[in-house]
C-alpha cells in the first residue's frame, strides 16, 4: 500500500496503526499536502496531508478547515466500527493531546505523549519516527497500559524519556521569559520563546487562553516557526489573516502554525493581531 504522511505525531501513528500501515508498505513523507492524484487515488492513503474529513477516499485528515473534523485517529476509529474500550481511550487520550485539551488530571511524568516526544528527539527522520511511534502505541495497547496515567518505564524507551527529561529542563529555563498580554475582548495571552515541546500546555497551565510558542530552530531544517493554540478558544480565523503576510499557514479549529519552510512574520506585528483579531 503506498501510504501519504506530512508530520508523524500521535494523531497520525494511531491513525496509521488503526488502519493496518506497517514497514511492508510503500510510505512517503509529504513537505505539506499530498500530491493532487494520491488524494483522488483508491489505492492512496493520506494521512494528515490533506483532504480533510474524505475518509471514504482513503484521506484522514481535518485540518484547513473551519468544519471541525476530528481528528485523523478517530475518523479511522469511527470508519472501521471499533468497539474495544482500550483502543477507543487511546483514540481519547491521543484526540486530546492533538487538540491541545487538557486532561481531566495531572499524569505524572512520563506520560505518553512525554515518551512520544522523546522519541521525536531521538529519531532523526519522518520513515523512523513514524514507525517507531506506531510501535509505542501498540505497545500501549498489547499492554493494556492506560494512556491517562503515567506509562511504566520500559527498556526500549528508557533514551526516550531521558531525552524528553532534558527537554523538560531546557524548557524550565525558558519559562522565566514568559510574557503576557491582553486581547481586545479579554482573553489572556501568553507568549514563549522557546526550542523545547510541551510549551502550549505549560502555558495553558498558567491560565492562557490562548498560547503562542515561538521555536526559532524548529524541525530538521532549523526554521523559525510560530504556533498558536487556543484554550478551548477558536483560532483558525487568524489563519486567514496571517496568510495576508505569508501564505503556508494551516491548522485546525484550536491550533495554527506558521508555514513548515519557516515564517518571516515579527513576532511583534503577531502579537498586534492577536491582539486586535482576538
């Protein structure tokens, strides 16, 4: 099967591991969209790279638009009739995580998404990061560990949670230069600078409403990228407004990023938008 993926987080690995893709098949990493043809191709399947919510056309995906898809793992979930509660909680746990939803309580460290984006930082390309993602969750699954509550410590992933503790170290120096402001209508806005993961929750947790992370050397190309998530807030119509300025934006209903080729936008004209569009 030739399969389509753009970013390999946890949305897309469920959904890929939901679906049946394994190292077999034919599995290409898309900069953005998949091409044109996969999308309309039977024998195509796209994940998290367009055609949002054609799930009957083999793509799974619900960002760029303003129709509030789910997520990727849970149209597969609902597509293929699942009904086992261990794998529908994983759908749960992963949904949340991709939507930036806080859980209903703290999971002390590690937490999944903690080993996932450990191994982010340990696996250098998409194919591997992919993969070894499904790997994760299938281990989650076989286990019948509960994705709500901290994940115990296993041989294979002990260099994924030390890289992940030195993540969570680095992005402790950096919360010292939070900064705050306030929009038009009142919502709170915290701003970070920062190359560690986990800085959109961390700011929610300071009662943001909506969060902005700045990572000046993000991804394996190093580039400068902005990500703006909302606190149960929408903020997909900022899409449209920064795209006045740089074309390349996308995201869904709660969380926005900056082209993947990197944004030129100052962070204070962003601000300024936030600011007066929110």
């Amino acid at each position: 099967m030739k399969v389509f993926i753009c970013k390999p987080d946890l949305d897309t690995c469920l959904c890929g591991l939901l679906l049946g893709v394994n190292s077999d098949d034919d599995i290409r990493n898309a900069s953005g969209n998949a091409p044109a043809r996969e999308l309309v191709h039977p024998e195509a399947l796209c994940i998290e790279c367009g055609g949002s919510g054609q799930v009957q056309q083999n793509n799974f995906d619900h960002h760029d638009t303003e129709d509030g898809f789910p997520p990727a793992c849970k149209q597969a979930f609902d597509l293929l009739g699942c009904n086992d509660s261990k794998t529908q909680r994983l759908v749960s746990y992963v949904c949340k995580v991709d939507l930036s939803s806080p859980c209903d309580r703290l999971i002390p460290f590690p937490s999944l998404s903690n080993i996932f984006s450990g191994m982010l930082f340990v696996e250098k390309s998409p194919l591997s990061r992919f993969l070894k993602g499904m790997d994760i969750l299938m281990k989650v699954l076989t286990e019948g560990i509960d994705p709500f509550s901290t994940i115990p410590i296993m041989d294979d992933m002990k260099e994924y949670i030390t890289a992940k503790e030195k993540n969570r170290i680095k992005l402790a120096g950096d919360l010292r230069d939070i900064k705050y402001f306030r929009s038009g209508k009142g919502l709170k806005i915290g701003y970070l600078k920062s190359e560690g993961i986990g800085g959109i929750s961390t700011l929610f947790s300071h009662g943001c409403d909506i969060a902005v992370l700045f990572n000046p050397a993000y991804g394996d190309q190093a580039v400068p990228k902005f990500t703006i998530a909302g606190n149960g807030v929408c903020v997909i119509q900022m899409k449209s407004v920064f795209e006045r300025v740089e074309k390349g934006w996308g995201g869904h209903r709660l969380i926005i990023g900056s082209p993947r080729t990197g944004t030129t936008i100052p962070v204070t004209i962003l601000i300024e938008k936030l600011i007066l569009y929110l």
